[in-house]
C-alpha cells in the first residue's frame, strides 16, 4: 500500500444502536479484523458523522476498527438533536462504547472537532488510551470561535462576507447568536437556508488544494446536523473552561501521540496545534507545509496514514 493512499473499500461488519440516555440512542460500526487492535475514530463537526471513507484510514488485516455518530449526527437518534448534549456526555457516550465493545485500551484517532474530543476523552480516561492521532487541533476557544465567524475574512473575505450577508445588517454583529437562533428553530423554512449557508461556508475553507473539498452542501440532513451543533457547541464553549484542553494535557504525556496539522488550515489555525505540542512536547508534531485543513489532502493524508501503521508497533493490552 502506497503511504499516499486509503485502504480499499470496506464495509461493516456488524452495525448497531447503543441506549446512553432515555433520550438519545447512538449508532455504531464495527469492521475490519474482529481479533485486531482496537482503534477508535472520531468524528469532526461536530455534527458531521463518519462516512465509508472513514473506515479507510487503517488496515483493517491489522485493526479493529471502531466507529459511532455522535449525538444527534448522523445515524443516531434523534436527529439534530441539542438536549443532553454536551462534551461530559459525549466523552461518557465514549466509555460506555469502550465498555460494550469490551476494550480495555485503544488508540484514539480524531481530526478537527474530532481532535477537539479525542482530547477531552483521553484527559478524562488515560488509563483507557494507548495512542492518539490527532489532525487539525480545534479546542473551541473563544479566539477560535471568533476566528471562524469573522476572523477568517482576512484570507477569504468573499466567503465570509457571503456568511455575514446571509443576516440581516442589523444582525451581523452577532453572528453566532443570530445563526443559533435560526438553526434551533423547527420550521425547515428557517433553520434549512441558515444550515446550507453555515455548511457552504465552512466547505470553502476546508482545502488549500484547487481540488472541490468533500460537501455537505447538497445534503440537507448533514448540512443541518453541522450546523446546528456547531452553533451549540460554540455559543456554549464546549460546555467547559475555555483553556480546560490545554491546561490538562500533562495528563496525557506519557501517552503517544502525532499531531498532524496543516500549515495554513483557516478552520483551525497552527496556533493551536503549535500550542498543545508546547504542552505536550512527547508528542510527534507534523506540519504539512502545502496543505490546509482537510484529512484528504495529499500530504495530510500521507502524515495520517503512517502515523496509522507505525501505531501497529505500540503494545497494548485490548
């Protein structure tokens, strides 16, 4: 297999839904070597699930590859849903899988928001990780949040003057509060153009690449899903202190890890990353130096992919 490119195509070999609330049901895939070592991939968005490529990051001779739809995206029930919604539960929904998947340790591979958990999961759990991969650092910081909403405008002014103009003048000062109110609304009417305007905007900021980035934009369902629990995560500041992710990564220090991170990724900026591997200096730190934020651009996915088959050589129990 070439470093450059994905596994073939695999299909599940078992699908499920797991009961973590009275409310909230979460669906999960198993595929790959059923003996194999376990890894776990995680989601970015949040909001958007995984998807058939997804399960091509591993060699599925050598892993156990787990994944699941966070609440509310994807698969998992009820849609789009924000009640009983935060990161407290989705790290709980984690180790509720680990348990049923009967796991004792696992590598732990997320990119953006999926990075985002993956570091909220293994500061809280670090008995429970034998590895990280982690792409395109988001820890929802109020700079961060900021960034997305007006501060990319330095390098995309056309985009983001598109995602403000979607809001009445009187409205654009406050971009956040004024997109949540419309995406949290029922009526499709309202929340539908909201999400396609949020999911449109972040697509055209995914990829340095000339190449179209992967779109949520023809889908209705992705597109609200992204949109709607982003807005929440970000208008609630991932429901934690604004430093928590990096002012606990002494936690995960003896664990390894690869940061992966593109050099000019306007959706997470290198700061971030540049920042958790000065808390976290164990950890190997790629920059790809012509790629932005997307897990398929060339060299990010190369960096990805031998990060995923040199982590065969890590012992741990399963």
């Amino acid at each position: 297999m070439s470093q450059y490119t994905l596994f073939p195509p695999i299909e599940p070999a078992c699908t499920g839904h797991l009961r973590v609330s009275d409310l909230h049901e979460i669906y999960w895939e198993e595929c790959g070597n059923p003996q194999g070592y376990p890894i776990l991939f995680l989601h970015g968005g949040p909001g958007m699930p995984t998807g058939p490529l997804h399960r091509r990051f591993f060699d599925p001779s050598h892993y156990r590859i787990l994944l699941f739809h966070q609440r509310g995206a994807g698969l998992s029930r009820p849609h789009a849903e924000m009640r009983e919604n935060t990161t407290e539960l989705l790290v709980s929904d984690i180790e509720a899988l680990r348990r049923m998947w009967g796991v004792e340790k696992w590598h732990v591979f997320g990119g953006s928001w999926g990075s985002t958990l993956a570091l909220a999961y293994a500061e809280t759990h670090p008995d429970s990780v034998s590895g990280l991969i982690l792409r395109g650092i988001f820890t929802v910081r109020k700079w961060e949040v900021d960034w997305f909403l007006t501060g990319m405008a330095t390098f995309v002014p056309e985009a983001n003057a598109e995602f403000l103009g979607f809001l009445p003048e009187s409205e654009r000062n406050t971009p956040l509060e004024s997109y949540y109110q419309r995406l949290m609304n029922p009526d499709p009417s309202i929340h539908g153009p909201a999400a396609l305007a949020w999911a449109t905007y972040e697509d055209s900021t995914s990829m340095l690449s000339l190449a179209p980035p992967p779109s949520v934009t023809g889908d209705f369902s992705r597109a609200l899903t992204l949109a709607r629990t982003e807005a929440h995560y970000f208008r609630n500041n991932l429901f934690q202190p604004d430093d928590k992710l990096l002012r606990e990564a002494h936690k995960i220090r003896h664990i390894p890890g690869v940061i992966v991170q593109g050099r000019y990724d306007l959706l997470c900026p290198i700061r971030t990353a540049d920042e958790l591997h000065k808390a976290w200096p164990e950890a190997e730190y790629i920059v790809v130096p012509d790629a932005g934020h997307s897990a398929f651009e060339q060299g990010i996915l190369a960096a990805l992919m031998t990060a995923t088959e040199r982590f065969k050589q890590i012992p741990a129990k399963r």
